[in-house]
C-alpha cells in the first residue's frame, strides 16, 4: 500500500501494530491498520442428469482451460447465493444449489475454496462473458488434462467416487505447494483422513 485509504497520507508503514503479533500495513498519519485476510471462493457442481457443466475460462489465470463455476464471493451475500451467482454469471444457468461439498483451504494462495452441489433445473445454459465455452460433461470425457485448477479436479474426484459409492459427503483438504508440487491433504472425507499427490 502507497497510500492510506482513509486519510490519503502517503506515510504508510509495514509493523506489527501494538497488541497484535504480525506485520500489517499502517497509516503512520491517522494510525489505520489495513488488515489483509483470506478471501472465500464460492463454486458449485452443477449436475444436468449424469452430466456435469463445466465452462472454459474467458479470463486470466487459467485462460482456455476448463472450470466448475466458481469466484470470488461478495460482500452482502451467502456462500451458497455467491455460488449460485458465479454460475449464472459464467455459465448464464440458474441452478438450484444444495449441500455443501468440498471445502479446501489453499494458505499459500489465501483462498477458501467452498464448493456446493447444484442442480440445474432446466437444460438452459450458454457461455458468460467470463466463458469461452460451456458444455455438459459425461465422467469419461472430463478434460482431466485441461481443468484450471486443483481444487476443480479435487471437486470432481471427490464428486465421482462418492456418485460411484451412492452417496455424497462433506470433503476437507488442505491444498499446498511443496517444491513446486501441489499437494493435497485430505482432512476428512468418507475415506477417512489420507494424503493423495
Ligand atoms: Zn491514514
């Protein structure tokens, strides 16, 4: 931070304000403290029959890669409307969205990722401006090679073995980077507690 948000000075500071134990930005001036703190993804797995609808990204990170619709959750709204409003946003379906799926935290990245399953009511959907492409998947043709992130394919693993097993659990994992390898620690799921690559 250049400048304080609050009274515009441009003395900002990085210290650990008195009665707290880390580092944050500081307005010397007004003594603002500028707390920085995860933000929650909301996504879902919007189900059509035994299809899956996945979107191809229109946006950096991730460009032409394929996605769960998911994003950034706003102020004023529930995890479950932010999900709902990501997919008509990305996916310009209204789906129905149900129990709450799979949550990883990603510390490196400070994200929450909270991924609920969805149906859609309707056979209505179609690219959003943040899609390239929108289409309903069968499990054997999912791009596994070309999902944009860990936590889509975390979701959809998880969101197969438990169809596979017929019945649907909360999953808990910890994703993170060690030596340039992403890795995920499961923390609760029917399985029981394991580590996976
Ligand atoms: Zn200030």
């Amino acid at each position: 931070m250049k400048f304080c948000s609050r009274c515009g000075s441009e003395h900002m500071v990085w210290r650990v304000p008195e009665g707290d134990n880390r580092p944050r930005h500081v307005c010397d001036s007004c003594s603002e403290i500028f707390y920085q703190n995860p933000n929650i993804v909301a996504g879902c797995v919007p189900v059509w029959g035994e299809q899956i609808l996945l979107c191809k990204r229109a946006i950096e990170p991730r460009y032409g890669l394929w996605t769960l619709p998911a994003g950034f959750m706003e102020n004023g709204e529930t995890t479950a409307e932010a999900a709902a409003r990501e997919t008509w946003e990305e996916a310009s379906t209204r789906v129905e969205v149900g129990e709450l799926f799979a949550v990883f935290n990603l510390p490196q990245i400070n994200q929450v990722y909270m991924m609920f399953l969805a149906v859609m009511p309707a056979l209505e959907f179609g690219p959003g401006t943040e899609s390239l492409d929108c289409r309903l998947y069968d499990e054997p043709d999912i791009p596994w090679d070309q999902l944009a992130f860990p936590t889509i394919t975390h979701t959809l693993r998880y969101f197969f073995d438990d169809r596979r097993r017929g019945s649907y659990s909360l999953h808990f994992a910890d994703i993170v980077r060690e030596g340039g390898e992403t890795i995920l620690l499961a923390r609760r799921d029917a399985a029981g507690p394991d580590a996976e690559p």
